[in-house]
C-alpha cells in the first residue's frame, strides 16, 4: 500500500480552538489565517515595507490549504492592510489598514506654514524615538544606522537621493525604537514627510552649508544612540529638527507678500 501524501489540515490552521464570529458561528479558516496574520503584524513579526513568504511557506506555517492563506490575503488587501508588488509577493502596509490622505501631502507642499507645523509635530515625535532608540537599540540596527550614514553623506552620491536617504536613516531611528506603534505611524505618514524632506533638501535650503549642518547633526544622533545615552540622543535630534524649523521659520518670515 502506497503512503497517504501529507495534506495541510484546515481544522488546526491558526488556531487550536474554534473561534467563533460576532454571530457565534465558527469562523472560517481563511477568517483565522487573517487574524494570525493580523496578530503578528501587531507584535511587528512583519514590518511595513516588508514582504510576507510566499503562499506555500505560509500555508505550511500554520498548517492551512494554500486556498486558505490566498483568501485570507486577498481580505487583507481588501482591507488596505497589504499590497501586491511588482515582481510578485506581498507587501506589510499598516496594522491600522490606513493610509494618509494624498491631502496631507499637498498640504505641506503648498504651504511653508503647514512645514513649519509638521517639523514641529515631528520634533515631538522623534525626539521620543531618538530616546527609545537609545535605551533599545541591537548591534544590528547601530550598524545599519552607521551604514546608512555613511551611504547618506557620501560625497559621491547623486544629489537626487538626498531626501530618500534622509528619510531612510530616520525611518531606521524609527526601527531602533523598539515601538512597533511608532513605526506603523512613520510609515503611516511616509509621503508626508518624504515631501517635506524633498521641500527642505531641494527647495528651502539646497547648497553645502545646510547638508554640512544636517551632516553633522545626523552624527551627533547616532554617536548618542551608539552610546545609549538617552539625553544626549533626546537633545541632539532636538537640536536637529529645532534647527530646521528655525531655518522654516525664518524663511517664511522673509517671503514676499502679496
């Protein structure tokens, strides 16, 4: 007699409970799978940006029909929770499943006002990540921060990618934080500060003077987090977006008026 080929069994998917939906009725095995995935995108397993495996390495995870997992993903692309990428696979969007409205990114590129009010929400912001950063960071991510420094203030890099480069080694302060709930809410608003990094790097205040600042400021934020020195890394990206704003703040007041 031949052996059975080993099936994927859709009863144990997930779960080893049955759960049940808002109506008391079981809930399907994709519904599950949805749920699993949705819980490990909450405890940052996956990342925003980052691609999901495959169908197959997924359905044999958490013993599940490949017919399961491509429903369950299907219901979270529908939900705005992931995105199919060029190429093939699955791209982590956001574990609230929004994204900002295009609005926003208008907003801040229409208006030096709106600039100013965004670098000083984001001095809040990441003047506490900086902190975090500090106190959690792993070896990994201090390398990955000197790397991406270095990649950024390369003299020899093309000018175009000042403020990719720029938002790249923030995003990765992000990361360092240990906050799975910050970096969702970077990543959130991902274009937003794209375009105002584009304004500031290309439109405000182009030239070697400010990259030579933001170089040495970008120094001063990562030597304190290398140092886990919580205050110091607090202050220094204080400084830093302080000082950006006050270049914000000062162009504005010279802009002529109609």
């Amino acid at each position: 007699m031949q052996p059975t080929p080993h099936t994927p069994r859709d009863d144990n998917s997930a779960s080893t409970t049955t759960e049940t939906d808002n109506d008391g009725r079981p809930k399907r095995v994709a519904d599950r799978v949805a749920d699993a995935l949705l819980a490990k995108f909450a405890a940052g397993a996956y990342l925003p940006g980052e691609r999901l495996p495959g169908e197959r390495q997924l359905a044999e995870d958490m013993n599940v029909s490949r017919v399961s997992v491509r429903a369950a993903l299907q219901k979270l692309k529908t939900r705005g929770y992931l995105r199919a990428v060029q190429g093939g696979g699955t791209e982590v969007l956001s574990s609230t499943g929004i994204e900002m409205d295009v609005a926003m990114t208008d907003l801040v590129r229409g208006s030096i006002t709106n600039l100013s009010d965004l670098m000083e929400l984001r001095r809040t912001l990441e003047t506490w990540a900086a902190r975090r950063a500090a106190e959690n960071a792993t070896d990994e991510q201090l390398a990955e921060l000197r790397s991406s420094f270095a990649r950024a203030h390369d003299p020899r890099r093309a000018v175009k990618y000042r403020a990719e480069d720029d938002h790249r080694l923030h995003m990765m302060i992000a990361k360092a934080s240990g906050s799975i709930i910050y970096y969702h809410l970077m990543k959130m608003l991902h274009d937003v500060l794209h375009t105002a990094l584009d304004e500031i790097r290309f439109h405000i205040f182009a030239g070697p003077q400010f990259d030579d600042m933001v170089q040495n400021h970008h120094q001063a934020i990562i030597e304190a987090i290398a140092a886990r020195d919580p205050d110091r890394a607090e202050k220094a990206m204080y400084d830093h977006l302080g000082a950006v704003i006050a270049h914000v703040t000062e162009r504005n007041k010279n802009r002529p008026r109609n």
